[in-house]
C-alpha cells in the first residue's frame, strides 16, 4: 500500500460524512449550520455580483479577498449555490491533505512526517459540519499552500499584487474597506475568552441580554464594552509579544516559521472577542503543517488544539442552547474549549521563546562565555518563511 493511501482512505470515509452533514441527509442536534451559507452567503452572493460589496449589511465583516470565496459557487453552476460551495469546500479540503501529505515526503525521510495529514485528516470532521458550511477552509488552504523556500522568494511579488487588486478594489468596487470600522460597535461574542464574564455573571444578577448582533450570537449590556476593550487590549500586547520575539529571536530553522504562524494565530485566537467555531479551522490547518516537519515542537499544543475542536462541536452546535442560556453545562463546556485553547497558546508561545530566544543565547554562551548576548542575531532561515 501507498504511504499515502492509509490517510487518504480515513479522509474519504471522514468526508462523506462531512458531506453527509451538510446536505442534511445526517442531522445534528441545535441549529442548522448550512443556512447561512444557503441565505447570508447567497445574499452577499447575489450583491457582489452586481460589482459592489454589501455596504449595508452590518453582518458583512470580512476584507475583499473574501468576496473570492463568497462568488466561487459560480464555478460550478448546474449545482445550486449551497451544494456548489459544499463541493468547493470539500476540494479544498482535498488539496491540503495534498499539500501535507507531499510535505511529510515519506514517513522514512529525516525531516518529513505522516502526523500532519493524519491530523488533518482527523481535526476537520472534529468540527463537524460548521468545516463545510464556512469560507475559512478555503482560507486555511491558501495558508497551508503558503510555504517553502519558492513560496519566500515570491513575497515580494505577492504583496506587489495585492496592494494593486487593494487599490482597483478601493476605486472600482464600493464598500470594499467598509469592514475597517463596520464592527467598531460590536459586543462580546458568547463563546469568546471575555464571554465568560457574563456567563458567570447572569448567575449573580448581572443585567444584560444575549441578542443577534452584527451576525453572531453576542452579550450587550453593562460592562461589556470594558471587556470588549480589553479583548482587544490582550491583541495589542499578543502583537507586542511577536514583535519582541522576533527582536530578541537569535535562530531560525525550517521548523520556526510554521511554528511562529501557529502561535501567532493561536495568540490572536484566543485573545478575540468573537471566537466563531470556524476559527478551529485555521488552528488545525497550521498545527497539521508544524506537525508535518518531525522536529517541530508543536505536538502538545497542537493536541490541545486538537481536544478544543472537539468540544467545540459540542458548544456549537449540538448544545448551542444551553451556553446561549448560560447554565451550568454550557458554561463548563465553553470553560473547557477557551482554556484548552489559552493553554495551547501559552505552551505554543513558550516553546517558540525557547527554541529560537532561550536555547541558542545558551549555546551561545557556553561556546564564548566572554562574548555578551547581542539581541536580534539570528541565523539564517534555510527554508524560513518569517524572515521579516
């Protein structure tokens, strides 16, 4: 048998499944995940093609590439728009156990490994049919495809056409940067870190409300703009704490850019004030690539990320109801999935730290102990994406 073939056949089991899901010939308890993409996406689907964004739809939070996804059920018209887009999401699925498969280059080979295509092949369904009934598998795919010494070199050339479409797309197409300040007046998100706050709270006679707001389930009221702010206050610093470990960071290796894009979105993750399901998608995606490179050493949070997939079915949306009501199980379920995902970030982020900061300023110190630590020497990255 194929190396591959093993992880191939689990995929093809685990995604008629999916597919099962999707197209409601298996339900699941709570709310219906697809019909946001048979109603809100299709509605966006049908603004965008007359040439401009949805400007007045406050659920609209996304920057233009997005419209990419959003339009790519065209592709395949004799589907219907919700079949086609399922269909889409499940190809691009397909391609990244691709991408990790080619990567992990035969299970025999020093630096390859099979564990990044098994995990992916075992994290998405995790998720259930929230994986296929969003755009973020399609995103995920191009962040999993963003890799390699070719991928680098072509940064420059990458970022020259994305600010010229940003530009076409400013002048030609309205609305296309409304998202910047259409979600200043938002609250907090009944799954986030912050959420928790009130969850607690309405058992002590806090006096809010649980309402649809800008596209998500969402707690107004007293003190949820101190929380919302301090959400975004923890982004700040999780940005700060990069930008320092990449001043202080002294070696890069082929292992550090995949780990250094997995904490980072790890830190953003789990410090936002809206954690939607979908968001696990992203995870899993780049904890499959770190896992792919055997001296990677994201395996315990990338088990972690693993474990908070799961339980994240759970919260959303087989008993969405009980942590909308805020009773004791809801609220044990979302404290379980928000600190395996805030203990994924703080083992991701120590284990970045010590990898590329604590470890070579040792060494470095045990081969010249006279030779003062200089902040910001680094080697170079051999297959390195983060060379900033």
């Amino acid at each position: 048998m194929a190396r591959g073939a093993a992880p191939a056949a689990a995929w093809v089991l685990t995604r008629v499944g999916l597919l099962l899901l999707v197209l409601q010939v298996v339900t699941l308890p709570g709310p219906d995940v697809t019909s946001d993409v048979e109603v809100i996406y299709r509605g966006w689907y049908e603004v965008l093609r007359t040439g401009t964004f949805p400007v007045d739809d406050v659920s609209w939070q996304y920057p233009p590439g997005a419209a990419l996804a959003v339009l790519s059920p065209a592709l395949l018209p004799f589907l219907g728009y919700a079949p086609a887009f399922f269909a889409l999401a499940c190809a691009a699925d397909a391609l990244v156990l691709a991408l990790l498969l080619r990567a992990g280059g035969g299970a025999s080979a020093r630096r390859g490994s099979r564990a990044g295509a098994w995990y992916w092949v075992a994290g998405v369904p995790l998720l259930g049919p929230t994986a296929y009934a969003r755009y973020d598998l399609m995103v995920t795919a191009v962040a999993v495809a963003a890799r390699g010494r070719a991928t680098r070199l072509a940064w420059g050339a990458a970022a020259g056409t994305a600010a010229a479409l940003a530009l076409v797309a400013a002048v030609a197409l309205p609305g296309a940067f409304g998202f910047l300040t259409a979600q200043r007046d938002r609250g907090t998100e009944v799954e986030s870190l912050g959420a928790l706050v009130f969850h607690v709270g309405r058992h002590a006679g806090w006096d809010g409300t649980v309402e649809l707001h800008y596209g998500s389930m969402e707690f107004l009221g007293p003190g949820v703009g101190l929380v919302s702010d301090l959400a975004l206050g923890l982004s700040l610093l999780a940005m700060g704490w990069l930008v320092l470990w990449r001043l202080w960071a002294r070696e890069f290796t082929a292992t550090t850019w995949c780990e250094a894009a997995f904490a980072g979105t790890l830190l953003f993750t789990t410090t936002s004030r809206v954690i939607s399901p979908q968001y696990l998608i992203w995870l899993v995606g780049l904890a499959a690539v770190c896992l792919t490179l055997r001296a990677a050493r994201m395996a315990l949070p990338a088990g972690l990320v693993l474990a908070a997939t799961g339980v994240t079915l759970a919260e959303f949306p087989v008993w969405f109801g009980e942590v909308v009501a805020s009773t004791g199980f809801g609220i044990a379920l979302l404290a379980l999935r928000n600190g395996l995902l805030v203990a994924a970030t703080a083992v991701a982020c120590v284990r970045l730290w010590r990898s590329t900061v604590t470890e070579p300023g040792r060494r470095a110190r045990g081969a010249d102990p006279g030779v003062p630590r200089q902040r910001g020497r680094t080697a170079p990255a051999r297959d390195g994406l983060l060379t900033w």
